[in-house]
C-alpha cells in the first residue's frame, strides 16, 4: 500500500516529499521510509534514484537499535557514517552520469539525495555541500531554470567565501559552473574569467595535463567556437584530444604489460578497464563526441585530425569492453583515411587496432 494514512503517523511529525518537500501523501511500500507527494514524483525519483538505494535508506532513516555497551554504540555509529558517506558520493556519481549524457530531469532527485546525505553528516554550513549544489545548478541550467541555476550557485559561493579550508579541485568546480552560467546568459566575457579560473585550480589540484583539467578546455574551446575565434578553438580542441590519448593510451599499455584478462579475488573479469567511474566515462564520450562533430564538420581541411579523435573514442570503448562501438569508430577512421588517400602507416595503425579489437574475446555491453 502506497498511500500514507493520517491517523498512522505520529502527532507532531510533518512528512515530506523526497522530491519537492512538500506534505506527503504517499510512502515508498519497498522501504517505508521515504515519502512523496504525488505518483509523479514518487516515480522520477525511483526511475532516477531510489530503485538502486531504497533499503540502505531503512538504517539511515529508522531508530538505531539498543546496544549493550557503549563500544557497540560507537561501533554503529561508525557504521552509520560510512553508509551515508558511500551514499553520498555514489549519489553523486550516479547524477554526473545522468547531467553527462543529457538527462537534467533525472539527476534533480540524484543530486538532491547526495545533498541531503551531506547536510545530515557534516552540516548545513559545510563546504561538504558544495559538490551537490553544483550538481543542482547544472541540472537546472540543463532544463532551462536558469534562476534557480543562480540560487544554487550564489549557496555554494557563500558556503565557499565562509570556509577555510576549500580545495582546489572545489574552487575549480564552483568557477566551472559559473561559467556554465554565464555562457547560457550569453555573457562570454564573464564565463571566460569563471573557465580560465577553472583551469588554475584544476591545474593546482591535479596538473595541467589531467583529464580533470580538460573540461574547463573544453568549455573554453566551445565559446571561442560560438564566437567564430575558430584557431583558438582549434587550439584547445587539440588539446583536450591530447590529454585524452594519453591519459587512455598510457591506461592501456600499462594494463597490456600487466596482463591479457585479469581476474578478481571471486574469479570474475574487471567490469571496467579504464580506470575512470560511470560520470567520468560519459564525461569522454560527452566532450569526445562533441569534438568529433565539430572535427567532421571540417574534415576536409584537416582529416588527420578527424581520425585523431575517431582513434581515441576506439580506444575508449574498447576499455569499455564495448567492443561493437569500437569497430564502429576503427572502421570510420579507416574509411575517412582511405577517401582522403593518408600515409599508408596511418591506415596500417588503424588496421592493427582493428584487428586487436576483432581478434580479443572481449564481452560487448
């Protein structure tokens, strides 16, 4: 039974939907512990969310049990801090995946879950919340709320001004996002200081070589692009493609030095070979793709670059062990390599990873 029954509930306590906050009418059957206002909410938030956590919420959100000792009492505190931390970050992970392959609407209740989790473990003033408010502001840029885009993005600027002890790799994310914003607002000269900004901290945090880096590239290269500065563009396409070939080149050597198919403690294949989580994974395919299109549009100026790209996507869905998009892209390389008649080693290197890809048993997803 969904439907909450008045005379059931505790005088005093107020329920709240999961989604909006507003009174609920509804409760989750599977855990009991999570409420909603309406059969629409309660669905997007189960279609985004609450399927893959709904009952490691019933020991976060129930009456913690009598212990005997006190040694007990700590032991189960500690085991419920790390419950919510590993919600917290999966969370997180599972709303970057859905703002990295387009679905705003899906990572609301996600990042929404992270957010929570976090107030509940270090605070409300906690620079901890500023990753979820940053998820909340992309999302809301993605579905066209650009006000509450801002709302979300002055929060985390506050909560940052207040803190002493901010990260880099924050700082970097939280100019990231302003720059997301002022390019929706068309405001480009305001989003280049939020990117260029981005990129310092991110080259403090992690170098300026890493893929963590790239994305503020990235961005940057798409607003010269809209404002027809195409060598600029042209530049930082160039080297978001760079730091990507390398980073999943070297993954594949060293992984090909180490073994052909390795195997952990329970016997199974590795799910994932490129070292990189979901988020992380639709964030290459994300910028890879977007720079491919932008590369064909003009491959007849400068093809190499084309089959450049088209290379390192063969790669990535290769350590993706989706071997079938991996044949796709080696064999749009090959052909775009033939038509346009490139040195008979180009074609030859294509050949050589297409035939690595055809001839390892490798599971398709």
């Amino acid at each position: 039974m969904n439907v909450i029954y008045p005379l059931a509930v505790p005088k005093g306590r107020r329920l709240c939907c999961e989604v909006c906050e507003a009174p609920a009418e509804r409760v989750c059957a599977a855990c009991t512990v999570t409420y909603y206002c309406g059969v629409v909410h309660q669905k997007a938030d189960w279609d985004s969310i609450h399927e893959k956590i709904c009952q490691l919420l019933i020991p976060l959100r129930t009456s913690m049990p009598f212990y005997n000792s006190e040694e007990e009492r700590q032991h189960g505190l500690q085991q419920l801090q790390q419950r919510q931390k590993y919600l917290i970050e999966f969370c997180y992970t599972v709303a970057q995946k859905y703002l990295f392959e387009g679905k705003h609407e899906d990572a609301v209740p996600a990042a929404l879950h992270s957010l929570r989790f976090r107030v509940n473990l270090y605070g409300l003033s906690s620079v901890e919340l500023v990753p979820a408010y940053l998820l909340l502001a992309e999302a809301s840029l993605g579905l066209g709320r650009i006000i509450q885009a801002e709302e979300y993005l002055f929060q985390a600027q506050w909560t940052v001004l207040k803190s002493t002890d901010c990260s880099n790799a924050t700082h970097s994310l939280l100019h990231r996002n302003l720059g997301l914003l002022y390019i929706a607002k068309k405001n480009y000269e305001e989003a280049r200081y939020h990117l260029a900004n981005d990129i310092y901290f991110a080259s403090c945090a992690f170098g300026t070589e890493d893929i963590r880096t790239s994305g503020g590239y990235f961005h940057l290269a798409n607003i010269f692009y809209d404002l027809k500065k195409l060598d600029l563009a042209d530049t930082l396409y160039t080297k978001v493609s760079e730091i990507w070939h390398a980073y999943l080149n070297n993954h594949y050597q060293v992984l090909s030095q180490a073994h052909t198919q390795q195997v952990d403690l329970l016997g199974k294949l590795f799910e994932n070979d490129t070292g990189l989580d979901e988020a992380q994974e639709a964030e290459a395919i994300r910028i890879l793709t977007s720079i491919l299109n932008i590369r064909e549009s003009t491959s007849d100026k400068a093809p190499q670059k084309t089959i450049f790209v088209l290379k390192i996507l063969v790669m990535l869905y290769y350590l993706m062990m989706n071997s079938s998009k991996a044949q796709e892209y080696g064999m749009r390389a090959l052909s775009l390599a033939k038509e346009q008649q490139l040195d008979v080693h180009e074609q030859s290197a294509i050949q050589e990873l297409l035939s690595l890809i055809s001839t390892e048993d490798r599971p398709i997803t």
